[in-house]
C-alpha cells in the first residue's frame, strides 16, 4: 500500500506528460466544425460568372468539394495550381468566392485557370456565416445528398491531399456509387 | 513642461491599447446596448483565438457583430443567438462553456481536486494523529516493566 502510495506522483506526473506533449503537436488553429453531418446550408446566390442564381438544389448529385476562396487571400493563391489539378484528375469542385469584389474575381479564374464547376459570389459573406467559415481557404466535403462530411482548413498541397484527403473523397465518391 | 508633454503622449498611446475595435450601431432598445456588450464579450472570435469578439479587429468578428446586431433587432433571446453561433462555431466560440458531457471535466475538474486534496488531507492527519496517541498513551509490556523498576529504583534510593 505505502510503496504504491509513493509511484502517485510519478503517475501523475506521467499522465500530464502525455498530455501535454500532445499538446506540442496540436494546430490550435484547427477547429473541429460543427457543421460535420449536417446538411449543407441554404442560399440562393449570384454565381461568378454570368447571372445564373445558385441554389442548394445544384450542388447535389455527386459528392464534391466546395471550396471558400477569395482574390484576398494569399494562401488560396498556393492553393489553386493544386485544386486545378485535381480537377483534371476529375474531382467535382465547386467554389465559394468569399467577400470578395466580382471583378478581381472575374480576372483570377481567367488568369489562373478555373477548377470549379460552379462559383458561388458571396459577395456579404453570408453563406460563409452559416457554413462558419472563420477564414480562407476552407473546403468542405460534401456527399451526394448535400450533407457535409468533413472539412478542411488551410491550404490543399499535394502532400495533404495524398496522405490525409484524397481517401476522405474517395470513400464519398464510393458511397455514391449503386 | 517636457514632463508634461511626456505625461500626456503616455496618456494618449494607453488610450489605445484600452479597447481595439469601435462600431457605431444605433439600438432601437437601450436594453439591447447592454445585451450586445454583454454578448460580444461572451463570445470568441474563431479567427483570433483569444480575443472575445467585442475587442477583435479581425473581419470574421466585425462580421458576428454585425449578425449580433441584427439578431437583436430581430428580438431574438440571448439563448438564440448563442445557439445560432454555437450551431456554426461550436462550442468553441463560448467562453462560458454549456455544461454537457464533454466540458464536465471543466466545469467540476478543479473543484474535484480540490475535495480530493483535502481528503488526502483529512486522512495524513488523522493517520499521524492516531499514530501518535498510539505512541504517548500506550506503553509496551517491557516499557512499563522498565519503568516500575525505575520508579522502585528512585524510592528505593
């Protein structure tokens, strides 16, 4: 009893080790979302291009992406080359340009190539609010009946994509088939 | 004189620090100026991480403010814009956590150690306490023999 007694501390103290050292590795910056399994949210918005409205009808049929980007942030910058390439690969991507200005939004997809097969203009960030989105990039995985099933924030890299993504996308676009 | 001008440019770059983001929203209800206080101090900005949203200057707090304001022009109840933000955020953005499963180590962890430390207490205390009117009261059997000669010694003598 006693000598058990005298290994607490060392228990203890291992414990809080372990937890701390966890810590060490722990993104701060990474929030779990709230919005996992729930469906996505309304909104009937401009798109991008052209005058088409957008609804939540037209995102579903196929599991996708959706990713928030915006002219103003650099990191979406690093990201795009990347998100073009996966969408030659066929990966369904649909983008939401957050509180952006059209124009300069316009100018980036000629530019840089656009990988979306639709682009939402949420001009006030409003479908940004009810998605919560606190920055950009943000991407979203949506199934094929619109629920979102997992979120990522940051930039996409290849390396992310290969070792952590691609597999989430996979099992969606799995799910899917009959 | 340079004393003073010194005194007053302190003055002036502390007034800065004091409070970092100012709207101008006009309130329909002067009840309503104290809820939003109230409300943007509860909650956290999800962007800059430890700032409530009332002193963020980052465009994600303008946004929730901005919402905030709204709600309440709506009449929404505290509890619902809480809830609206929570249903976005999670329960991230509350500094006054809600007491559920996950966050009762939160709330009862601390007061749990300390009930524990006094028991730790409770217990070394009472153990010393018996051992040492074990030792004063009780003599063995050879203590009290010694003793009696000891005693028969001094009245012999």
């Amino acid at each position: 009893m006693r000598r058990w007694l005298m290994l607490l501390p060392l228990a203890i103290f291992l414990v809080v080790a372990v937890f701390l050292y966890r810590g060490l590795y722990l993104n701060p910056a990474e929030l779990p979302s709230a919005m996992i399994n729930k469906p996505f949210p309304e909104f009937s918005l401009p798109a991008v291009q052209g005058d088409k409205t957008l609804t939540r009808a037209d995102l579903l049929g196929k599991p996708a992406l959706v990713n928030v980007w915006g002219t103003w942030c650099i990191s979406c910058r690093v990201e795009h080359p990347v998100l073009n390439k996966l969408a030659e690969k066929g990966v369904v991507i649909y983008g939401i340009n957050y509180k952006d200005i059209n124009a300069d939004a316009l100018k980036w997809l000629d530019e840089f190539h656009n990988p979306y097969q639709l682009d939402i203009r949420d001009d006030a960030g409003t479908l940004g609010l009810n998605l919560g989105v606190y920055g950009a990039p943000e991407t979203f995985f949506i199934d094929a009946k619109g629920i979102i099933r997992d979120k990522f924030v940051g930039v996409i890299d290849e390396q992310v994509w290969r070792e952590k993504l691609a597999a989430k996308y996979q099992a969606l676009v799995d799910e899917a088939k009959p | 004189m340079k004393r003073w001008i010194a005194a007053v440019v302190l003055g002036l770059s502390m007034a800065g620090v004091a409070h970092a983001a100012i709207d101008t929203y006009e309130f329909a209800k002067e009840g309503d100026r104290e809820r939003f206080r109230q409300l943007t101090k509860e909650l956290r900005c999800p962007k800059c991480q430890n700032q409530d949203i009332a002193d963020s200057n980052a465009p994600i707090a303008a946004d929730l403010r901005k919402e905030i304001f709204r709600m309440l022009g709506e009449g929404k109840d505290n509890q619902q814009i809480i809830d609206f933000m929570v249903d976005r955020y999670g329960d991230f953005v509350r500094y006054k956590p809600a007491l559920n499963a996950k966050t009762a180590v939160l709330w009862f962890g601390p007061a749990g150690l300390l009930l524990g430390g006094f028991v730790i207490i409770a217990v070394i205390v009472r153990r010393r306490r018996v051992q040492s009117a074990a030792t004063k009261d009780e003599l063995s059997v050879e203590e009290r023999e010694r003793l009696d000669q000891l005693l028969d010694k001094t009245k012999n003598d």
